[in-house]
C-alpha cells in the first residue's frame, strides 16, 4: 500500500503535468492503460505516484521535477507540527544571504538538524519542543526551494497544507494597492514613523507595505494566530526591507497580546471581522478598553482600542474595517467616547470590490493617540468614495493644500465606453485622491470641503444619539451642485440620452423576417457535452483556488471576468491577485461566455470580442471555445441562453445552477448558423441599446431631482392659464 505522500489526486495530476483537470479526465476515460485508482473515494480518487510518473514520462508529458514538486511530495500527509516546523525554518533562512543558504542547503543530516533546532530555540513567540524533530529530507527540500526561488516561494507550498483556525472569521488577505494605501495614510500625517506593528498581520503584506516606506534601521512588529503565516510575514518583510528589525510572533493578539508594553509610532491592521468569540468574557475588564468595554458584537471596537493602547502619544493607526463599525447601535458610546477625547481622526468609505468580502465597501479608519500637550482639532474627516465603482474615481484635486470647486459627481458612463485602459487608470486616481486629501486635511492652512466626497465635520456635529459616523450619512447632505455645473451636467445628460435613444431607434429595425409556417422549424440537435466530444467546441469553467494561491508570473497582471461582469455588461473588474484561479483559462475573441447562476432573466451571456481577450476566466463563468469552422458563435450564444433551453439545463432549488454539458444546439450547416449569428447578434445589441438609455435616463432624472432639491436648478415658471 502506497503512503500517503505517495498518492496523487487528479488536481495534483494535473499540476504535475501541467495540464487541465479535464485533460486528466479525459486520460481516464480514453486510456486504458492510466493508472487505476489506489485509494480515495469514487469523486476524488488517488492514484500511486510512481504508476502515474511512469505512465506521463513513456508519453513525454512529465516535466523535469521542480524544488517545489520535491516539497510538496515531502509534505505529503505531514501533520501540521511539520508545517509550522518548516515554515520556521524557512523564516530562518531568509535572514541569510544566497552563499549562506547554499552552504545550508549542502549539509549533511545531522548538521541540517542542529541549524533547524536552533532556528526554532530562536524564533520569537513561544514554540513547541516538538517543532524541532523533523526529518531531514523535508528540510533539504525546503531548503532548495529558498535557494532556487526564495523564501517566500515555501510558504507558497505550505499554503496548500494549513488550514485557518475553526471559529475566525472574516479572515483575508489584503490587496496589495489597499495596503499600500494604508502604508501611505500610516506614514503621512504630520508626524515621524520609526515604528509600527500590526497585530493581525497574516502574511505580511501590509506590515511590508509600511516596512518599505520607513527609514534603515526602523523596528517591524507583528502578531498573527496562525503559526505558518506568522513565520510568512516574517519572511515576507525581512526579504522586502532586509534593513529593519523584524519581530513577528504568534498568538491571539487580543487574548494574548505578545508585546503588553510595547508603543510604537504607527499600527496597521486588517483585522478578522465579525467574530463572536473574541474573548468579550475574560477580557473585560482589560486596561485597553480606555473608550468603553466593546460589546460582544463589536469585535472591530475592540481591535480599535488595541491599537491606540500600542501607540505613542500622537502615534496613528489606520485600520480596515467593515462598514456597520460606524453605525451599528451596540457601538454607540464607544464611538463617542472616541470622538469625545479626539481619538479618531478620519473614517474613509471605499468602494465594493477593493478587497473581500466583495459585496460590501469596507471604511478605512484613521486614529490618533491624544496629546496631553497638544489638544485637538475637533474635526473629523469623513470622505465618501463608496460611489466610485471599479470603472469610476473622483477627479484628483488640483494640490494638496486647496481644493478646486467641483461641479457634479460624474455619471456613470455607459458599459461600452468602460475600458480597461480607463479602469486602470480611475483606480489609480483612487487612493491618489484618498491621499491627497489626508494630506490637505493634515496641512495647516484650513481644509476645504470637496462636495459630494469629503466633509471635514466638527466632532460635536457627530455626538447625536446615533453617533451614527457613516460618511454618506453626512458628506451627501452636503450642498454638492454648483448652480452653473448642474446647468451644463444637465444639457450633457440631454444630449447623451438623445444619442442613446436614435441608438434605440436604429437598433430596433433589425427586420424584416419570416415566417416559419404555421408547424414552425424544427431541427435535429445535439448536447454541448455531445458537441465537446465530437471537438466541435470545448467548455472551460472558471474556479477558484485557494487565497494563499498565487497567480502564475504571467498572468498576475490580467484582469479576470467575473459573474458579475457579464450580469452588469462591462469589462472584467477581477484582479488575478485577488481572485486566484485553479488552472487559470485565458478569454479569446469569439469564445462564449455565461453566468453559472441562474437569475431571474435567465443567464448573462457574452460572446468574447477584442476587450475580453487576454482576461482570465473568473470563477461563476462558464466558457464555451467553438471550431470557428464548425460553429458560429453568435449563433452558438443565441441557442444556449434561450430561456426554454436554460431550464432544461437548469439544476437545484434556491440557488439555481447551469450545467452546460445539458444545453443542446440545433445541428445546422455553417451558411444557416450564420444567418441565425447575424440575427442573434442584432438582438443583442437591441438589448445593449436599451440598457445604456436606460442607464442614461435614470442617472438624469436622479440628477435633475438631487439639483432641484438642492436649489442648484429652478423649474421653468408656470404659464398663465
């Protein structure tokens, strides 16, 4: 019987040859001589590895091993002692330069042993004896790894081995332009940083993010729960400021804070949210609590006064938190006590999207510790960029110092003109318009409102019995219109509308047609399954790997196509840093594209043209490849997202999914398949016409209603009857 280390899955397969997870399958099903099953279940068998090996290399598809593949063999079915074992002494390694790491990786047994004993004797936080009887070979192999791509290239593989604790929720890496967006607003302000510590700091990329800004010799702290990603930050921001002084140890900062006494300039923190277990009952009546005891549903509030305790008087922390921390009720006095004693200093709203969870716009916090000798200010800065989608940012400010009167927050524009050249570029004027204004609102000249997005409030303005601090509550209340930029937003909307509905007009003459007689046409047709056997097309779906899984080198920069995209009918919007895939697919011109669920209105469905190629897959999309010579596309998106043709294909109960392989497709010959294309593709757009008018016609009428209201606009006078 083979160990476990010896087995493969088929996603495992399909890794080491670097193939699809169909391709295995389809070995399966048309080779008799694949290896059979040794073990597993019937849905996710294993296979033995050396039957596997043998059966790729006598075909050439097995590819010359990697320091990472011998790894992951090693880490086969080791417990989670030998994880964290390994992750420690790879945090050791990276302390030394490539000479010192080749000499480690050339010792024999014995000698590998001593060095990994004493990396763990030495590793800050409290450590298991244990951790120090690991067996050599899986030593070497890490040690290979750091030698040949780096560190952080081991905890990419032990990643795929360590599992989050039971009970934390809310646990998520942080993208890496919010980080350094956090990094920016931590280290500007008015004040020195030589020090920071981030207590939740998880892989250590925001901890690096700060790391990199400050000056040689700046001492780095951190905290994290989980023993591999804590030895994963250390590594992280040791490789990326290799100057500074590094110290991340592990435990439950709030439970167990690993540094009591310690102050620092500036704390950062993507802290878990929503988690009821936090320690509400043993921790309450610990001295950080100086604004009010959190209640047991206020976890956040309790990460809040965790930083400031750490902070040196005039110190600032920056955190990322969920947005009902500004206005849930159960947080009320503690907000206000932080208001109160001039605590917090901005609350920041970004848009949906930026970091997960996805569906909701998180609120950047930025806090001060008060100054016996330097009172403060009394203003709060709320700024709201929640409106912004992926595809919109606030126009950046002229300077720094004085801001510009702004006219009318812009429209949303139509979903063809949102390219990704124009995303790319609105998500840089982003945390460039976030940072610009900290620093006006820092500066000492007075700060002057930017209407519709930021408010500089007095504190005692907030003290309601609401102490409700969401900044839309209080920056769109706001008079926002300038009279005579309402007026030309105005005749803008008017001529946009007017074009978008001859667009209307001229889409709905897509005639004329005829009838098919009073039995109608029928067809003979096949399933897509039927067709993918045939290779007249092949189907691709979009799925999600693991957080902790980066995106090949490659492919880290192309955007992803997401369910949400197709539904909404604009560009892809998913970062593949943030939305790692399992065997990434890249999108071609003339590839189909639909939505796994089923809405209300059936499927979205897209066929690919010149914007969508290059992007990667997202996970909730199926893709379906046609043979140009053997299918139309058109004609192919026409069929499958007919809606009698979805519901046959339809599957489950309150969330409804597509399976593609049912959906059938007439079988017509190519000139016939191309007239059908033409006609679906003139429906199409009849109802992307629509859409944009009707996008257009709602954005004027909310306008001109916000503008009448808001006394920038007046009505025409009444005439006499």
């Amino acid at each position: 019987m083979a160990s476990q280390s010896e087995r493969l899955t088929a996603a495992e397969i399909s890794r080491l040859a670097g193939v699809t997870r169909a391709t295995v399958s389809n070995w399966r099903r048309r080779h008799p001589d694949f290896p059979q099953p040794i073990g597993g279940t019937e849905a996710s068998p294993s296979y033995d590895r050396r039957q596997v090996e043998a059966w790729l290399d006598a075909r050439g598809r097995l590819p010359a091993r990697s320091a990472r593949d011998d790894l992951r063999a090693h880490l086969r079915g080791r417990t989670p002692r030998d994880v964290e074992a390994v992750a420690l002494f790879t945090a050791h390694l990276a302390r030394l330069d490539q000479d010192g790491r080749g000499r480690i990786a050339t010792l024999d047994d014995a000698r590998l042993i001593e060095v990994h004993a004493g990396a763990v004797s030495s590793s800050s936080g409290p450590v298991k004896p244990s951790l120090a009887d690991v067996p050599a070979a899986l030593l070497r192999s890490a040690a290979n790894v750091t030698l040949n791509e780096g560190p952080l290239a081991v905890f990419d593989v032990l990643d795929e081995h360590s599992e989050a604790p039971i009970g934390i929720r809310g646990l998520h890496p942080t993208p890496q332009p919010i980080a350094d967006l956090m990094a920016d607003l931590a280290t500007t302000g008015g004040h020195r940083v030589r020090s920071v510590l981030d207590p939740a700091c998880g892989g250590g990329r925001l901890l690096g993010a700060v790391a990199a800004r400050l000056e040689p010799g700046a001492r780095v702290h951190g905290q994290e729960y989980r023993a591999v990603t804590a030895a994963q930050a250390r590594t992280r921001v040791t490789e990326e400021s290799p100057k500074t002084f590094v110290d991340v140890r592990t435990g439950d900062s709030l439970r167990d804070d690993a540094f009591p006494e310690l102050r620092v300039d500036a704390v950062v923190c993507n802290p878990p949210y929503g988690d009821r277990e936090w320690g509400h009952d043993e921790l309450a009546f610990d001295t950080r609590w100086a604004y009010g005891v959190p209640p047991r549903s206020e976890p956040e509030l309790a990460w809040v006064q965790h930083a400031l305790a750490h902070l040196n008087d005039g110190g600032q922390a920056v955190l990322l938190l969920p947005p009902a921390t500004a206005s849930r009720p159960s947080g009320r006095r503690i907000r206000a006590e932080l208001l109160r004693q001039g605590a917090l200093c901005a609350i920041i709203a970004l848009p949906a999207g930026l970091a997960a969870p996805h569906h909701i716009g998180l609120h950047l916090w930025i806090l001060r510790r008060p100054e016996a000798d330097r009172p403060s200010r009394g203003l709060v800065l709320l700024m709201d960029m929640a409106d912004r989608s992926a595809t919109t940012a606030a126009p950046a400010p002229d300077r720094p110092s004085a801001r510009r009167a702004v006219g009318p927050t812009p429209g949303r524009s139509a979903p063809q003109d949102r390219t990704r050249q124009g995303k790319a570029a609105n998500q840089d004027t982003l945390p460039e318009t976030i940072r610009d204004t900290w620093e006006a609102f820092n500066a000492p000249a007075d700060f002057a409102d930017i209407p519709g997005t930021a408010r500089a409030v007095p504190a005692i303005d907030l003290l309601d019995e609401l102490v409700d601090l969401s900044p839309a509550r209080h920056v769109r209340s706001a008079p926002v219109i300038s009279p005579d930029a309402a007026l030309r937003h105005v005749t803008e909307l008017t001529e946009r509308l007017g074009a978008q509905v001859a667009a209307i007009a001229e889409a709905s003459r897509i005639g004329p047609w005829t009838s098919a007689g009073e039995a109608g046409r029928t067809w003979r047709s096949a399933t897509v399954a039927d067709l993918a056997r045939g290779g007249a097309l092949a189907v691709h779906r979009g799925v999600r790997a693991s957080l902790a899984d980066a995106p090949p080198a490659d492919l880290a920069d192309r955007p992803v196509l997401r369910a949400r995209d197709l539904i909404g009918g604009v560009p892809a919007g998913g970062d593949a840093r943030d939305v790692p895939l399992a065997d990434p697919v890249t999108i071609k011109t003339g590839d189909v594209l639909l939505t796994q669920v089923v809405g209300p209105q059936g499927v979205a469905t897209r066929v690919a043209e010149e914007d969508d190629a290059g992007c990667l897959l997202g996970n909730g999309v199926v893709l379906l490849r046609p043979d140009p010579g053997r299918l139309d596309p058109w004609f192919l998106a026409g069929f499958v997202s007919a809606p009698d043709n979805v519901s046959q294909a339809t599957t489950g109960t309150s969330t409804q999914q597509l399976v593609a392989s049912r959906l059938r497709v007439p079988l017509l010959p190519l000139d016939e398949q191309t007239a059908y294309g033409q006609a679906f593709r003139k429906v199409h757009d009849l109802r992307t016409s629509a859409r944009n008018a009707a996008t257009c016609a709602n954005e004027m009428a909310d306008f001109i209603a916000t503008a009448l209201s808001g006394g920038a606009l007046l009505p025409h006078e009444a005439e006499s009857p």
